[in-house]
C-alpha cells in the first residue's frame, strides 16, 4: 500500500499545481493541500492519527457547510 499513498501525493501535489491558473486557485489549493500532506506523511511511514482526524473534521464541517447549495441544484 506504500506505492499506493506515493501515487497519491504525486497527484495531489499535481492537483495543487494545476490549480495555479483556476481563477479561485487559493480555494482549491487550500483543500488538496492537506490530503497531499497526509499521503505524503503516510507514504514516509510516519502518519499519525490527530492530524489526520483533525483534517476528517474540517472536511466534514466543509461538506456540512456546502451541503444545502449541493442538495439545491
């Protein structure tokens, strides 16, 4: 599963890359950032579980957030 959470920081951090010219790039790169974060510290071996449950809930909280708008469409 190593292999696995490598691919995914490179894809992140692309993903942050590719945001650069979206006219809202802070937004979004603000969001990728953490999960490229924590693939990147699980791929070194070295995640732990707060960080990664304190990213859970600030996702959480944003999905809550944006819920209403989403079920309006």
């Amino acid at each position: 599963m190593r292999w696995l959470d490598g691919l995914m920081t490179a894809l992140f951090a692309l993903s942050i890359a590719v945001q650069y010219n979206d006219p809202d790039p802070l937004y979004w790169m603000a969001l990728y950032a953490p999960a490229a974060l924590l693939s990147g510290l699980a791929f070194a071996g070295r995640l732990r579980p707060r960080p990664t449950t304190l990213a859970f809930a600030v996702y959480l909280v944003l999905a809550m957030y944006w819920a209403p708008a989403l079920l309006q469409a």
